[in-house]
C-alpha cells in the first residue's frame, strides 16, 4: 500500500470514529434531556397543591411556569420561564410572550422525548398548557408550518394564542405549530 493509499485509509478511519462519537454524544445528549425532563414533572406535579398562589416554581435554579400536554404524542414537558440554551437541554422553555397575553412562543430541541414529532400534529390536535397553580389552558391546533431560522419576526407577531416550535432535522428551518385558546 502506498503513502496516498495509507493517508486516506486514516483519514476515512478518523472520520468514522468522529462520527461514531457524534453519534454517542446526541444519544447521551437524548437520554439526560429525558430524564431531566421526567425529574422536573415529577416535582412539578407532587407540589403542585403547595403552589396555589405562585406564578412559578423553581427547581435546580432555574424558574418553570407550568408544564405543556400534547395527548396525540403523549408528551408531558415542563416548561421553563427563560430562555437559555442550558434550559433548554432540559425542558421546553418560553421564548416570547406570556399567557395571559395570550402570544406564548414556546420553543424545545427536536429531541425525540420532546419536540421532534411536532411536525406529525394535526389541524384540530389539543394541546393543553398547566400552569403552576394547576390552571389548564386548552389550545387547539390550527396550522403547521415551516418558518425559516431567521424569520424571528415572523414566529413571535402571529395572531395565534400559542405557538410551539423547534428545529428541523437538518436545522434550517423551524416546524411551528400555531394554537388558539378553545
């Protein structure tokens, strides 16, 4: 085998073992969002009848304002008060807006045990927002759509009540679900 042969030999060795490191760090990445996820609702929800009169609960330093119920995809996700990309790791979080507004962005990584299926909702589909004083909030879905990365305009001034979004697979675009208080 000569030196040119040997070289790319390495280097396509190299990028297989990068890859299959990639690969190791998104699942790894997978499981401690799901679990953090499922650690958050639980202690949301055993101290939910002690949080009659707050606006939020705050858990490992960071503050939630309730949890977000999707019954078609059987998802139950906390939802964090500020934006930051360590929250979001975790759980959904609020992006823009607020409930009593009535303009909610809620945004979430593409994580399969959070927002990866948005894009399989339907026009009608519920979605059901808690908040820490266990006030639900029923949303019906109206459209799914596909927003560019940079239309950020266009994603927090809708006339939508809520609005959930996350990334594509490729990370080019956001599939964004638009809701409206029922």
């Amino acid at each position: 085998m000569n030196k040119t042969a040997k070289k790319i030999l390495y280097v396509g060795i190299s990028l297989i073992i990068i890859a299959l490191l990639l690969l190791i760090y998104f699942e790894w990445e997978e499981i401690y969002s799901k679990k953090e996820s499922n650690d958050i609702m639980k202690t949301i929800l055993n101290n939910k009848d002690n949080n009659k009169n707050e606006d939020e609960i705050v858990i490992d330093d960071l503050k939630y304002i309730g949890y977000i119920v999707i019954p078609t995809q059987d998802l139950n996700l906390p939802i964090s008060k500020e934006f930051s990309y360590s929250s979001l790791r975790k759980s959904p979080t609020l992006y823009y807006g607020s409930l009593m507004n009535n303009n909610m962005v809620i945004c979430g990584h593409s994580y399969k045990s959070h927002f990866r299926y948005l894009y399989k909702l339907k026009q009608g589909d519920e979605v059901i927002f808690v908040d820490t004083k266990n006030n639900r909030y029923t949303y019906k879905v109206e459209l799914v759509e596909e927003l560019a990365s940079t239309d950020i305009k266009e994603m927090i001034e809708s006339d939508f009540d809520l609005t959930l979004y996350t990334c594509t697979r490729d990370g080019l675009k956001r599939v964004t679900v638009r809701c409206n208080r029922v």
